[in-house]
C-alpha cells in the first residue's frame, strides 16, 4: 500500500450547514491525535474497536471545546484506508473551526483540496474510473481554492506578507553571504544586531497571524450571539433579521434547545448570528447543555445581545446577568414594548439599551445601526481594508514562527559555529512565507545578496 | 582495420580531461580530442581551485575517483581554509596553483593512462547517422569514429573576444574559437544561449611593490582537498621521489597572495572610460555573471562603496604573471593601464597581457538528463561550461558524471546519476537540468538545502557506496573508508558509555570549545580523519538528526519515478504552463517535477496520482 507519513486533517462538511460538522482526521497519528484532544469514558479512542462511536468532549487542557461524537475506523477499513477519526460537532463553522485549529496544533496538517480522496485513489480504494473523477476534483477545488487565495493577497495583506518575506530574506541573505562569501568581501558590521532584527521581525509575525482573528470576522462574519431567559423572543429577533423562518419559534419556554446560526449582511458587513438556547437554569439534562455551550459561545463571540421582556419585572436571575455584561461587547434590547411595561431601566445600570416591539417590527433599524457601532468600536472593524488570513496562510506562519524561533534561540547561544544551522532554520521559515507568496527562496536570496553587496573578483 | 572509439571526448579543459580519465580508467577505449595539444588541461582564468562550496565539489570528486583535487594539491603553492569559524558545513579549501605545473601534471597524468588516445584536431560537426552517433568530423576533413561522445568545449563555441572597442573571434586568448559545432547543435536541433565572462589583465611580478600590500601567507600543514596529498604530507619527512606527477612535495615551499585595493582615482578613471568600455558600450549582448562581476559592474552598481578589494595572486611558483584579481574588466589597453596605476603597490606595473571579456554559445542545459546525456541524440554527452556553467570545479564535476555515463550507458547500465540530496555534484546537475540558467551558473553552498550535511570533511564517507559502483577508487581506499565508518560509529558509543563526574564523555565532547584533544578518556593513536567525525557528529548531532529527517523527507518525494512512456497530453487537469514545462524537462520523479519553475504543488499532485495510475494498470 502506498504510505503518506504524515496525517492530515480538516472539515469535510459543506461551510454554513447547520446540524452537524464533521471533521476528519486521516493517517498515522489519526489515534494520536485524537486521544489527545478528544476526552470520554475510557477506554479512549485509539484503544476502541474499529467502527465504533463514542460520546465525549473535545478539550483543550481543562477547557471544552464543544461536545461531540467521535468514529472510530481503521486502517485499511476506512474510506482513505489509513486510520481516519471522525468527529462530529455541533453545526455551524465555528465549533469545527475551533476543533480543527486544535487538531491541527496537535500533529495534523490541513489536508489539500481533495487530498482525502487523493489519499483514497491512491491506496486504492476507488478505482481507475473513478480517478479521472478525483483529478477533476482536485483541479476544481484547487482553482476555486486558489482563485480565493489570490483575492485574499491582493492589497493590504499581501503587502504585508511581502514585508515580513523581505525583512527575513534580508537576515538570511546577510548571515548567508557570510557564509559564501569572505568576510573581507562584505560591509563590516554584517552580524551585527541579527537578534534584534529578528526577534523585530518575530512581533511582525506575531501581528500578522493575530489578523487570523480578526480575518475569520470578515470571512465567516463578526459572531453576535444573541442570549435572553426563555421566551423573550429571541428566536423572533433572528426570524425577522432573517427575513424568513429559521429558528422554532414557540410560547414555550426552552423550545429553543441548540444553537442556531445565521449568514447574513448588515451594511455590508457579513455577520453569524447564534440564535441559543435561552439563559437560565434548568434542571433538564438537555436543556442543561444547550445553556452551558450558550455560556461558551458569548465568551467567544464578538458581540452579545441580552434580550429582555419588557412585560415581565427585572429580577434577581436577570439583574445578575446585567451585572456580568461587559458594556464594550453587549447590547441590552427590551423586546415587547407593545406590551404593558414593567421595567425599571433604572436597573439597566446606564447600559446602552434599545427598546423594540418584534411584533409591530418597531426599533429595528436602529438597532441595526447599533450592532454595527458595536462592532466598529469594539475594534472589530476597523475602518482600513482589511487584512484576512486563511486557516492555511495561519498555518504556514505558525510553521514559519516556530522555525524563526528556534533560529533565535540558537543565536542567542552566541556560537558562531552554529551559523550555518541559524541560516538553515531561517531558511525553513522564509520557504513557509515563500509558500503563501509564491516565491522561490534560491533566486530571491542570491538576487538580495548580489544587489547588495559587491562580491566576486 | 577502422578504429572504433567506445568513448570520443572533444575538449581537453577541466570536463574533457575529467571525462577522458574516468572513461579510459573505466576501461573504455578513449579518444581526447582538442585544438592544441599543449593547452591541455589550462586554465582559463585565475589558476586558483576551490573556495567556498567549489571546494565541496573537489573533494567529493577525489572522493569519486576523479583528478582535480589531486592536480591541485601536487601542484599547490598556497593552500587555504576558508570559513573557519562558521561551522563545519560551510569550511572550504581554496588553493593557488601554479599554473604551468598544473597543465604539465595533467598531461603527464594522461600519458600515463592506458586506453586513451589524444587526437589534435579541431571538431566541426557531431557526426550522426541514421539517428545515431557515429562519432566527429574535424575541421581538416577528418573523421574519428565513437560510440559516445563527450563534448566539453567550454567557451570556445562561437567564442568572441572584446578588448575595449575591438572584438575579435577567439576561444579564449590567442586561441582559435569553434565556429562550426555551434552550426552542428543549430541543425541537430539544440538550443543554444549566449553567456559573456572576462578575466583581468596579467602584470609582470618585478614591476610590484608587494611592501605596498597585505602579506595572506599560506597554511601549515596545507589543507588538502585529496586523500593522496594528506598521505604524502604524513610521510612528509620520508625523501619523496620528485616526477612530473609530484614536481615537489606537496604543500612544500608555500607562496603568499597580497592584498591591494583600489582607490578613489580608480574610480574616477573608470567612470570617465565607461563608454569606451565593451560591455557598457552595449556591445556585448551575452550576460555575465552577478557573483563575477567585472571592476565597471562594481564601480556602476555599487557608487557608495569607496574601496573594492584587489588580490594580487602569482600564477606560479617561477613564473613571472601575477593575477590581479578583481579587476577584470572589457576597457581599452591604455585605460587598462592608467585604472591598474591607480592602484597602491601596482603604480609601476608592467603588463604582461591585457584583461578582455569573452562571449560564447552554450547550450540550453535543460536539454539534458542528470546524467548529461542529451534528451534528443541517444549517447551525446555535454559537459562543463557548454552547459551554461562557470568555474573549473563545476567543469570537473560534470565531466566526471559523463565521462563515467559514457561507459555505463555502452555497458548497458543504469546511469550514474548522484542526487541533490547526497552531494554538490547532486545539485548542479539537477539545478541545471531541471531550471536550466541564463547566467553562468555558479555553486554556492546555499543552492544545496540540505548543506548541513554535505560537508567536505564527509564527503568520502558519503559517497563510497558510489565509488565503489565505478570502481576507479582502489580497493584498499574503498575499504580504508569502510574501517572507518565502523570505528566512527565504535567511539561515538564508547564516548557514550564512559562517564566521568556523573557525566558521559559524549556530552562533555558537546561543550563548545571541548574538544576530542581534551577528553580524559580519548582513544589513544586514533586517526585524525575519524577524530574529526566523531566531534562533528557529536557537537551537531540535534542538528544533524533533524538535517537526515529533512533528507528522508524529500527522499520520499524523489523515489516516485515518473515512466518515461508519460504522456503529459493525455493528462487530465495539468495547468498549461505546467503541462509544457513538463514536456520540455521530462522530469525522472515528482521531487524533480516539483522544482520546475511553473509547476505548482496542486499540479504535482495530479501528476502523482496519474502515475499511480499508471502503475496499477
Ligand atoms: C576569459 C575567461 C574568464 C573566466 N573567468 C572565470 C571566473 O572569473 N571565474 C570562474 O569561476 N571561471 C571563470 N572562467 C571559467 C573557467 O575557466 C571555465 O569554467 C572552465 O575552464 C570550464 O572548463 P571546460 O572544461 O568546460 O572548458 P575549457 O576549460 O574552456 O576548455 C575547453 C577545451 O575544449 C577545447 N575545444 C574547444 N572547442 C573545440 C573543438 N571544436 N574541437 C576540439 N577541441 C575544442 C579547447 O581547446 C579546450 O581544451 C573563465 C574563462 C575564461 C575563458
Ligand atoms: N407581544 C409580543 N410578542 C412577541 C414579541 N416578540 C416575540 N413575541 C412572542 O413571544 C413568544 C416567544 O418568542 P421566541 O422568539 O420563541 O422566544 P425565545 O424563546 O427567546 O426564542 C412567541 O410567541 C412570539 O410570537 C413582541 O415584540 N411582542
Ligand atoms: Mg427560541
């Protein structure tokens, strides 16, 4: 059988679905992996029988992540016939996205477009006819894929990644030309300050991969989660946004038991709305969990509703969630107002609050205008184009960084023996940059050394 | 009866005398045929071998069996290390020849040898058959008859010669271009490119003041780049019989190199000239070399730089030139003259010859398989600066690989072909075929990716596998190399296992500045060779781990052989550009495939299941 060493991972259900999100990791370290990030009743995963599911948690340390069923197949039973897991999580992208950025911390690498099938053509397991299907894919995939990617360089972020591959280039292609070159041939003074350019260049780095953040709001929308007791209308709010009927929506209080999310444009700005379960406390099993990852999702999120009826009086469970809201990220809205109104906006604490009635589609425009302040303010948006990197480009710079890293630990030994291997490391993280630009580190390294110093007889 | 060649090299350079030597000492009857019989073996330019990542490429051909590092060596009168401190991979050897020894040495080397034959004559055609080799034509109407043929010709195909304003047709200095074989390779369909180089005047060492300069001594004991000097060197004290072969004992008598460097007057001479100057007068339409650069580039390209370095190099041990190296330059004789007198210690110099550029034909080297037999013409070999490289390591190393190809091929074997992976020579070949070049084409250790552990101090070590395959290297070596691999891997377990203080002497070794010398428990009497790869091993070893991890990586990529019955047209998805690189380079795996420029990874990829494809059929 054909051997690929190394384990790939990623999402392979469509973007935006709501139920369920699979992701998938393939190859040998496929148990590794998901003993590590996957936490149930023992035995754990690598040590259960092929084609068996269990229920469990993924974690990260003491945090969980979501909740999630994992499948356990392998080699060669699996549709790539390596040992493949599987995990299903709740739906929408951002638990599998969070899932995923932890598998791929902990080993995998993100698989290509159609490199599951790739894999699966390869050992064999489909056959000849249907791989004029799979070159198909991969082409397609790949061109969508890179077509994107391009989209994504232009401007501002490609400018960036330009600066940081120059920056480092300039390191490398100084400490390289000591190397093949007489020092008698360069400036004097060349070794100097390297550390401190490079650990300049780490903050660089550092900034850029933060812009994943920030980037995956404008890919995947700014996450408004939208969190109220029972039955305040919550499930209303997203509906009318919406324009149709999404979430259930019921005089019964907890109808709403799993978090919903929604695509949609608010002046341009593409937001995920979480419909969730509502706040309070239940005593029912599921209900319980609903509430739970409700509570985990406003910490994730980007903005946070609280919704309020204004029929009902402001009590002691409502007044403490008030007290916890952070005024930057949270907006209180009083639905109901076409009821009679019991509220004290005394208690509101001066928070920003506005007053609407779902039902007589009053107050909707501004808060449309608030949600977005919201989110300008909170830094979310800021006004500049702005720079959006994919999962993979994070990846490459994470890459990228830990070699930079590792070249600054070594210099900071202060062993000029160990030049060569410094230069080596560098050499690592500049092809991972090179990787996103497309540029090929040989020819830009001696064409640096050549326009700049004046070597050669 | 009509003499059949199994081999023809045509050039007796650096490639011609390489390939000749490996092909007649691989027991194939050879012909080496050259312009002039006494220029066999010279050397173009500076007579100086080595340097930083050329001194890899010289000590894995004396690891491979082939001549130059042993050439330079016996006739070495400064040797030098360059790069000490900058760790192991990256040290090289650098050694001032003499020149006149040098080509005398060469050819004694080669009278010496059975099976090769040197004709004097000038190569006008490749001369083909019903699509095969028959063997050459010569500009007198002769034809010498081969199964293989080697062509090294260096710069002399359509070699033309600029001094200032004049230009003339010439291969190098006073000696005839080749005209006709360029023709030869148009009609057989080659392409070829145009290349432009140059090399500085000569001065006359009396007219000197060497008081004037920096004094750069040789070193002691002289750093050899082959097995065979190192051996003589220990038996330094033993009387040594002097022949052509070793006209002194090697490393004897070392001659300095000075230091010069230009000034402020040099410069304005220089600017003031620039129109009267070949290459900025646009005259000369081939490119030069970057890492070269001739003393106009310098002064043009690089204005705020006051003072360039100049290195005043005898070419001899009694001869009277002197190379001023890092002034070569296209001006005009008088320019020449008043630039050089600007110059501290070179204010009197008298000239003994003047410096001159030189354009030439060379082929497209992509044109080629690594193993320097041609795509288009089964048993053309190319070697050397036809192929659009510069330097007489390069030279060398490549002229090895076809000379040993030649011989294989009529034996019927698979190419010798050394991958990127395991050595320089690896490198080049694959840089050239697989990206081609429009410059001359240089070494530099940074080309290699995995130079941690190509170094010049394993360079036996790494390839005995293959020397062994070409078997020109004596047995006795093959197995000196053998014994010590073992005992190399015998200490570093025995340092491991000794512990002293609560430490073992491995991780005592690690220490920077420890050194095997002051180990309290060192074997006694042990070879310096090993010594040095033991404490090599030892310091890097994390980073020599992670260096072979990289290798098996790419390793992987370089097993899956793409089938030459490929048809890039039938392949579904290929990109076009990519599908036409492909088709043009034919690359012999996906690692190849992967470095062509224009060829992405998603198009690798499809290629890879294609040959799976292929394959499981
Ligand atoms: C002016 C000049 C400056 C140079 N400067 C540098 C430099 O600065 N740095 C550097 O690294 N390298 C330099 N070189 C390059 C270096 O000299 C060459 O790379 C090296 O010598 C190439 O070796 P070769 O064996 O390929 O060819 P060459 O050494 O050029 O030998 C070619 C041989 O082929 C023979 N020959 C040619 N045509 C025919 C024919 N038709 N029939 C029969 N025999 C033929 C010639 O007689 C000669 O023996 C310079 C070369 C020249 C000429
Ligand atoms: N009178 C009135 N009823 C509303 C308003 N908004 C929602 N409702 C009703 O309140 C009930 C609960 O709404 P729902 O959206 O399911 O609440 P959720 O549990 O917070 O999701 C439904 O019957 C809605 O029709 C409003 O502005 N005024
Ligand atoms: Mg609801």
């Amino acid at each position: 059988m054909y051997k690929q060493d190394d384990t790939i991972a990623a999402i392979v259900t469509a973007s935006g679905e709501a139920g369920v999100s699979i992701v998938r990791i393939s190859g040998p370290q496929a148990f590794f992996i998901a003993d590590t990030v996957f936490k149930c009743k023992p035995p754990c995963p690598s040590k259960r029988p092929a084609h068996t599911f269990v229920y469990g948690h993924v974690m990260n340390d003491d945090q969980v992540i979501d909740e999630a069923i994992l499948l356990v197949m392998k080699s060669p039973q699996s549709f790539t016939k390596e040992d493949v897991v599987e995990i299903q999580c709740h739906g929408g992208n951002m638990c599998a996205k969070l899932i995923l950025r932890y598998i791929l911390e902990s080993g995998a690498r993100l698989a290509e477009p159609g490199e599951f099938t790739k894999r699966a053509f390869l050992n064999g397991r489909i056959d000849l006819l249907q791989a004029e299907a799979v070159l198909d894919i991969i082409h397609a995939k790949s061109e969508r894929a890179s077509a994107a990617a391009l989209e994504q360089l232009e401007g501002n972020l490609s400018a960036e990644f330009d600066i940081l591959y120059e920056d480092l280039l300039r390191v490398s292609a100084d400490i390289e030309a000591t190397l093949d070159f007489t020092e008698q041939d360069l400036p004097k003074g060349i070794m100097k300050n390297l550390n401190k350019r490079l650990l300049s260049i780490r903050e660089n780095l550092d900034q850029l991969i933060s812009t994943w953040e920030e980037g995956h709001l404008l890919r995947d929308g700014a996450i408004i989660v939208i969190s109220g007791k029972p039955n305040v209308g919550k499930s209303t709010l997203l509906n009318t946004l919406l324009g149709r009927q999404r979430a259930i929506v019921s005089s019964m209080p907890g109808t709403t038991r799993d978090t919903i999310e929604e695509n949609l444009v608010i002046g341009g700005i593409p937001l995920r709305l979480v419909d969730t379960a509502g706040l309070r406390d239940s005593s029912c099993e599921i209900e319980k969990e609903g509430i739970d990852r409700t509570r985990a999702y406003i910490q994730k999120a980007d903005m946070h509703i609280y919704m309020i009826d204004a029929s009902k009086p402001i009590d002691h469970e409502i007044e403490t969630h008030l007290k916890k809201m952070e005024n930057e990220e949270s907006l209180i809205v009083i639905n109901k107002t076409d009821l009679c109104n019991k509220l004290d906006t005394n208690k509101l604490d001066n928070k920003l609050s506005i007053q609407m009635s779902l039902k007589k589609c009053q107050g909707l425009d501004e808060l449309r205008s608030c949600i977005l302040e919201r989110l300008r303010k909170g830094g979310t948006l800021s006004s500049r184009p702005h720079a959006v990197i994919s999962e993979r480009h994070r990846n490459l710079l994470m890459e990228s960084k830990k070699e930079l890293d590792e070249a600054i630990n070594m210099m900071n030994k202060d062993q000029e023996d160990l030049t060569a291997f410094v230069s080596s490391r560098l050499r690592s993280s500049i092809e991972n940059i090179g990787l996103v630009t497309g540029k090929e580190y040989e020819d830009e390294l001696l064409e640096n050394i050549f326009s700049r110093f004046c070597i050669g007889k | 009866m009509i003499n059949i060649y199994d081999v023809i090299v045509v050039g007796a350079g650096h490639a011609g005398y390489e390939a000749s030597l490996a092909a007649s000492r691989m027991g194939a009857k050879t012909a080496l045929v050259t312009i002039e019989r006494d220029a066999i073996g010279r050397m173009s330019c500076n007579p100086s071998i080595g340097g930083m990542a050329k001194s890899h490429i010289v000590c894995e051909l004396d690891a491979l069996g082939g001549e130059i590092a042993r050439n330079t060596d016996y006739t070495g009168i400064q040797f030098r290390t360059l790069n000490t401190k900058k760790g192991p991979a990256v040290q090289a050897h650098r050694a001032q020849c003499d020149k006149s020894f040098f080509l005398e040495r060469i050819q004694a080397v080669i009278a010496c040898v059975e099976n090769l034959d040197i004709i004097e004559a000038l190569v006008s055609e490749i001369w083909i058959k019903n699509g095969t080799i028959r063997g050459v034509k010569t500009e007198d109407g002769e034809e010498i008859l081969g199964k293989t043929l080697v062509i090294a010709t260096g710069t002399f195909l359509r070699g033309l010669i600029h001094i200032g304003e004049k230009s003339f047709s010439g291969g190098r200095v006073d000696e005839k271009a080749a005209k006709k074989l360029s023709h030869s390779f148009l009609n057989l369909g080659f392409n070829l490119g145009r290349l432009k180089t140059g090399t500085p005047p000569r001065l006359h060492r009396d007219s000197i003041d060497f008081d004037r300069m920096v004094d750069q001594p040789g070193l002691n004991p002289p750093p050899f780049f082959s097995r065979s000097a190192k051996k003589d060197w220990e038996m330094f004290h033993v009387e040594q019989k002097l022949t052509p072969l070793k006209p002194w004992p090697p490393g004897s008598n070392q001659i300095s190199c000075y230091l010069t460097h230009t000034t402020e007057k040099t410069h304005e001479i220089i600017e003031k000239n620039l129109k009267k100057s070949a290459m900025y007068a646009g005259k000369i339409e081939g490119i030069g070399v970057r890492y070269c650069p001739s003393i106009e580039d310098k002064i043009v390209k690089f204005r705020d730089k006051e003072t360039h370095h100049v290195f005043v190099e005898p070419e001899g041990r009694d001869l009277v030139e002197i190379y001023p190296n890092g002034t070569s330059n296209s001006l005009p004789k008088d320019v020449q003259h008043e630039m050089i007198h600007s110059i501290p210690g070179l204010e009197h110099a008298e000239f003994l010859k003047p410096g001159y550029a030189i354009e030439y034909d060379y082929v497209d080297p992509t044109q080629l398989h690594h193993s320097l037999e041609t795509k288009k013409i089964e048993n053309l070999f190319l070697a050397g600066q036809i192929n659009g490289t510069t330097g007489y390591e390069e030279a060398a190393g490549q002229g090895f690989v076809a000379g040993v190809n030649a011989v294989l091929k009529l034996r019927g074997e698979d190419p010798f072909s050394l991958n990127r992976t395991e050595s320089y020579i690896g490198v080049l070949l694959d840089d050239l075929v697989t990206k081609g070049t429009d410059e001359p084409y240089r070494m530099f250790t940074s080309r290699a990716e995995h130079r941690l552990i190509l170094r010049q101090d394993n360079a036996r070590f790494r390839l005995v596998d293959y020397a062994k395959r070409i078997g020109i290297i004596k047995r006795e070596e093959i197995n000196d190399v053998e014994n010590k691999i073992i005992q190399i891997s015998e200490e570093v377990n025995r340092l491991k296992s000794i512990f002293c203080d609560g430490i073992s002497e491995e991780k005592r070794l690690r220490r920077p500045g420890t050194f095997y010398k002051n180990l309290l428990n060192k074997k006694e009497g042990l070879n310096s060779e090993v010594i040095t790869q033991v404490e090599i091993n030892i310091k890097y070893q994390g980073y020599i781990d992670r260096e072979r991890k990289n290798i098996i990586k790419a390793q992987k990529i370089e097993g899956q052989h793409i089938p030459n019955s490929i048809n890039y047209d039938e392949i579904k998805g290929l990109r076009f550009e990519a599908r036409e690189k492909l088709k043009k380079i034919c690359p012999d795996n996906l690692g190849q495939a992967s470095r062509i420029s224009g060829v992405n990874p998603v198009d690798v990829s499809i290629l890879s299941v294609w040959i799976k494809r292929i394959d499981s059929k």
